[in-house]
C-alpha cells in the first residue's frame, strides 16, 4: 500500500544532507590548529549544551525516565568510539575521499534495517527503492574510482580509519532507529549527546593536547563551535526526525549524496579537483537520492505524529 510523502521527514532529510556535508571540510580546517581528541572535545559538548533546556522541561513533565537514559547507553557509546575515529580520519586523508568512504556505512546500515525492522522490508518489493539505491551506489563507486588522481593521495591508516567510522556509523544508526524510536528526537540526541560528550571530554583531557585550543586564533575557535552547531546539534536532530518517520534505509541511503556536496565544496576551499566522469557520478548520487526519498510513499513507520 502506498502512502503520501511526508513534507517534514523530506525536509529534514535534506536539512540533514547539506548539514553534514560539512563535517569533514570543518574537520579539515581544523587539522592546522587541533588534534583530534581537542576537536571532539570542544564540538559536542557545545552540541550536547543547546539540548539541556529540552532534557530539563521533560524530566520535570516526567516524560524523562531512567529507562529511557538505559536506552541511550548503546547508541551513544556507539557514537564514541566512532566519533573518535571520524575525528582522526581528516589528519591522514583528505576530505573529498572521506566523504565517500565512510558512505560504505549504507550498505551495512540497509541489511541491517532489513534484518531487525519489520516495516523497513516494505521497500523490497519498491522499484524506486532499488531504482535510487542503484543510481545512488552507481555514483558512488564511479565517484570512489575517480579518487586516484584528483583526491590526493589517502595514506593505509586513513582508510582504515575511515572504513572502521563507517561500520561504527552504520551501528551508531541502526542503534537510534531500535532503541529511540518511541523518544521525542530532541530528547534522544540529547540525551546521546550528553552521555558522547562525557566520553569525548574525558579522551580531551587524558590524551588531547588542550594548551593548543587555547592557542587557537579567534576565528578559528567560532568556526569549531559553529562546526558543532551545525554539524551535530542540527544534523543529528534531522537524521533522527527523519528515520522516526521514514525509516533507517531511505535516509541513510539519500545520504549518500552529502558525498558529492562534500566534494564539491573540498574543490573550492582545498583544491581537489572533481573529474567530469565525476560531476556525471555527483548527479547520479543526486538522482538516487531523489528516488529514493520519493520511494517512502512504500512505508509506514508507525511513530509519525512526533518528533
């Protein structure tokens, strides 16, 4: 049975695409002044910070149980040991062919949403579904052969790095959609990114060198806070309203795109230079992400009424 296209999980779909977009070319600009564990430490915490006003106004309606705290335990210790990777991978490679790599994460997100969501298994039987996921991975690997000669060249631990974020990203995914489906989504990445943040915080002090964030120009230090600011704090709450209503599968996959914006921006700001083979694989990614957001009017997910 088909259903309408829900307006709010296709804007913040997109909303959450362009947001991480971001990510690595911030993380990039930040290899110059901080280490990875400085970098962690600085963002979500400020990130985490924009949350406790919504965490305080339910715990004091008494819709903030310690169940629910239990249940955030999983994703966000998920999200530690891959956000300590994903903060690595920038000093070993350059962000264009990160933003592609760590895509990989689709693939394991998509058989994992098939396997433990009864109502995801709808799209099997989607030709749009699979017609997007098609362009969309299409694009991809013609973007990822492209890398060679026109990202720089990616050393052995930046790969390795990059490929661990992206099985960490795909659990960190699948682990929201299961245990926070029912949680309002300001809620839920509130609470995983107060519990992220103690995790990151703690690696800052043990292992980061601090005495450089206080070294670091002005400029540079609003831009690492603005890098939480849209990098987590709104990024995150998007993809989470977005697979509350539309599922795991369709939003992980249309991510694929934020690849190729990635990409594009990595051109005028580092100079990596997108192929014309390239640009046609950037607009096959676009194309899948089209079908495939197109393709939710195949599911329901049953918490739609809120966020």
């Amino acid at each position: 049975m088909k259903h309408k296209i829900d307006p709010v999980a296709t804007l913040a779909l997109t909303g959450s695409i362009l947001c991480w977009s971001t990510v690595p070319i911030f993380l990039k600009y930040f290899t110059s002044f901080i280490d990875g564990w400085v970098a962690n430490g600085m963002r979500y915490p400020f990130a985490a910070l924009l949350y406790i006003p919504w965490l305080i106004a339910f715990r004091r309606a008494g819709k903030l149980s310690r169940h629910a705290w239990k249940l955030a335990l999983l994703p966000a210790s998920i999200n530690i040991v891959s956000q300590i990777l994903w903060a690595w991978t920038p000093y070993f490679i350059n962000p264009g062919l990160i933003a592609f790599l760590v895509r990989l994460s689709t693939l394991w997100t998509v058989l994992g949403s098939f396997i433990l969501f009864k109502d995801e298994r709808a799209l099997v039987r989607s030709w749009m579904f699979w017609a997007g996921f098609f362009f969309a991975i299409c694009g991809f690997i013609m973007m990822a052969l492209g890398t060679h000669h026109s990202f720089g060249k990616a050393t052995v631990t930046g790969i390795v790095l990059v490929l661990l974020t992206s099985i960490g990203w795909a659990g960190y995914q699948l682990s929201v959609r299961r245990n926070m489906q029912n949680i309002d989504s300001r809620v839920a990445f509130g609470m995983i990114s107060f519990l992220t943040s103690i995790g990151l915080l703690s690696c800052m002090f043990i292992f980061g060198d601090t005495n450089r964030a206080v070294q670091m120009p002005l400029h540079v230090t609003v831009l690492v806070f603005l890098s939480g600011l849209i990098g987590i704090a709104a990024a995150h709450l998007l993809f989470y309203i977005a697979i509350k209503r539309i599922g795991i599968a369709i939003a992980s996959s249309a991510n694929l795109a934020s690849a190729f914006l990635t990409a594009a921006f990595s051109r005028f700001l580092f100079h990596e230079t997108l192929t014309s083979l390239q640009w046609l694989a950037g607009a096959g990614l676009i194309i899948g992400g089209i079908l495939l957001t197109r393709s939710q009017v195949h599911v329901r997910i049953v918490s739609k009424k809120q966020l």
